[in-house]
C-alpha cells in the first residue's frame, strides 16, 4: 500500500509542478498577492484631505484649523473663498470634507455661548466617513476641554490641575490598533483557502480530461490511497505557502506572532482537512475542469463573505449565523488570529480545532463516497 501511495505522491507532484507557470501560481502569487493585499485592506483612515471655509478670520478660528491640521488624520488641500465652491469640490471627490467656520466664531467664544463650526462630509464611504467624523469630533471635544480650562483659570484665578473624571484605557492584543494586524492573517487564511481549494477541485476531474483515468482504473490502487495521493501533495503545498506568507506577515507588515507556530500549523493542518476535502467533492462531481474552477469560485466567495473576515457575524441575520458554523474559514479565522495577536493555546482553541476536524471529516469522506474508479 505505501508503495503504491508513494508512487501516486510522486506522480501527483509531477503533473503539479512540471509546468513554470503553475508553479508561479502556487508559490509566487500567493505571496505577491498578499503583499499587495496587506497594503490595500486597512481600515485606517489617515492624512483625510480637507477643505477650509473659514468666515471668521480670527485667532480662535485658527487655532482650531490648526489642531485639525496639526493631528496627523486631515490635510488641509485647499481654502474656499465662496458658498458655491462647497459644493464643486465635494463633487469633484477632491476633498473628503469641508469644514466650515461661521462668521462671529471667536465673538461667541469669547462672549460665553455655542460657537458653530460646520463640517460637511462626503459620505458616499460611510466608513470613512464615520471614522472621520469620529476624528474631527475627538479635535472638538479637545478644543473644548481646552477653553473650558482657559476660562476657569481666568475666573477662579485657579489652573484647573485634572478633570473630575479621568477615563484611562488599555488595547489588549493590538496596542497600536493597527487594522493591518487585524487584516494579514485573515487574508493568509483567505489565500490558502483559494490555493488549496482550486487545486484540489481540479485533481480528479484533470484525469478524466486528459485520459489518464483509464489507466488508473487498471491499477490496483484503492480508493484510500488514490485520496490520499489526490490529497497530501496540495497540504503540502497549503503548509509551504502558510510559512511563506507568515514570514511575510511577520517580518514585512510587522504583525506580532505571539503564540506557537506548532499551533498555527496543527489548525492549519485541520483546516486544509476542510478545505482540500470541498475541492475534492466539487472535483467528483464536476464534468470538466472549467466547470470546477467556476464551482470552486461559488463557494468561496460566500464562504469568505460569511467568515467574519470583513462583517462581523454576530451582525448577520440568525439564520445566516447558523449557516457559519458550516463554514471551514470562520473557525480557521479564529485560531489565526487567536496564535498571531493573543498567543492563544489549544487549550482556548479546541473548539475550533474540533470543528474543523468534524467539517474535514466528513467533506473527504463524501468526496471518497462520490469517487468510482469508473469513466463516469
């Protein structure tokens, strides 16, 4: 049996790798890809261009310009002079926002009531449009705080030392709340997902195509073993590009990698179970390769939808949150991010581990339940 096993092994390594380009695909797009991704999913929100209408002119109305320009999140790109440029430059997509300073802003200030300032957002990206408004209300609240310190001073003829209420926070796993730490490892689970699933959808069905399965019908090779060859080469392969791109992760985008790397790799060991197994059972009952691959890509993309890699999962409709728990990439998720930012141990992510193993299980013994060695 183990001869037989190596010799599909060899043979499956073969047909994989023997052409250049597949193995550009395999090895140098993943990594490619996830350098590019890592740079494009982040939800910070930095240098956000802005304008300037500021009908006030006066010292109050520049120190607050200031604070906006002075806190890393705006740029100043242009000063409006008129009402009607407001609108043609929110049009244009120039700016994100306007921010407006009505005129007798220092005299309210100065006179004890509600000074207005205006900032007019465009929200067509509600989520950066949330997130700066976040920013610019964190500057106001600030400014506030401020001024209310000047005028007690000069009141009371006292410095006002600390607030009444002083909140002190702490960010547990991600310190620097960088999105980016958030991001990589969801996008390495989201890589090996599509290797490992396009490769293996494709493995039985190839056979049939180019007219080796009649050959394999002639063998004593059983049902196991053919699986298993169909199989193990693609983990391999799935194995090699999760150190790869948790190199990459690591040592290029600076995501901490706080647990053990066994772990890592036995709940990559799991997933793959998962995975390799749905890319065999689309592969047994597609008629042509073309026809996988189309398959392969209908799955994935629900399956990365409903992951938790973007929405979270608790927001979805009860009934799509139970149809998670038959996702592979949400458990996987959990364990990825769970060694990378929390160091997390088996003994956290059994759960996990052993849902995986279920989901695994039973997609490659459905796969092994479709597979005849027959024509058809």
């Amino acid at each position: 049996m183990l001869e037989r096993l190596y010799r599909m092994l060899v043979k499956e390594f073969i047909q994989v790798l023997r052409n250049p380009r597949m193995r550009a695909v395999i090895f140098v797009v993943p990594v490619v890809q996830v350098l590019i991704i890592g740079y494009a999913v982040s939800t910070d929100v930095r240098h956000v261009p802005v304008a300037v209408y500021d009908l006030d002119r006066t010292p109050a109305s520049r120190d607050l310009l200031a604070r906006f320009e002075g806190s890393g999140c705006f740029d100043v790109v242009r000063r409006i002079t008129s009402e009607p440029e407001i609108q043609e430059i929110l049009d244009s997509g120039e700016v994100k926002a306007v921010l407006r300073i009505n005129r007798g802003f220092a005299e309210d200030l100065a006179g004890g009531r509600s000074a207005l300032a205006q900032l007019l957002l465009d929200t067509s990206d509600s989520n950066t449009a949330s997130v700066v408004l976040n920013y610019a209300s964190r500057i106001a609240a600030e400014f506030n705080r401020a001024l209310m310190e000047q005028r007690f001073s000069r009141t009371a003829g006292l410095r006002l030392e600390a607030e009444p209420v002083t909140l002190v926070w702490r960010a547990w796993f991600n310190p620097n709340l960088d999105s980016r730490n958030f991001f990589v490892p969801g996008v390495l689970a989201m890589l090996v997902a599509v290797v490992s699933i396009i490769l293996s959808s494709m493995a039985i069905v190839r056979e049939r195509e180019i007219g080796t399965m009649e050959q394999i019908m002639v063998t004593p090779i059983g049902r196991l073993e053919f699986i298993l060859g169909k199989t193990i080469p693609f983990a391999l392969i799935g194995f090699i590009d999760v150190v790869l791109i948790s190199l990459i992760a690591v040592f290029w985008f600076q995501v901490p990698l706080l647990g053990n790397p066994l772990i890592l790799l036995f709940g990559t060991g799991l997933y793959l179970l998962s995975t390799l197994g749905v890319g065999l059972y689309i592969s047994t009952v597609s008629a042509t390769q073309q026809q996988a691959m189309m398959t392969a890509f209908f799955f994935m993309l629900p399956a990365f939808m409903l992951s938790g890699f973007v929405y979270p999962i608790a927001n979805m409709p009860v009934i799509v949150q139970w149809l998670t728990y038959l996702n592979p990439l949400r458990y996987y998720l959990v364990i990825i991010r769970g060694v990378f930012l929390k160091g997390l141990n088996l003994h956290v992510l059994w759960p996990q581990m052993l849902a995986l193993a279920g989901l695994g299980t039973v997609m490659l013994a459905l796969a092994a339940g479709r597979f005849r060695k027959t024509m058809t």
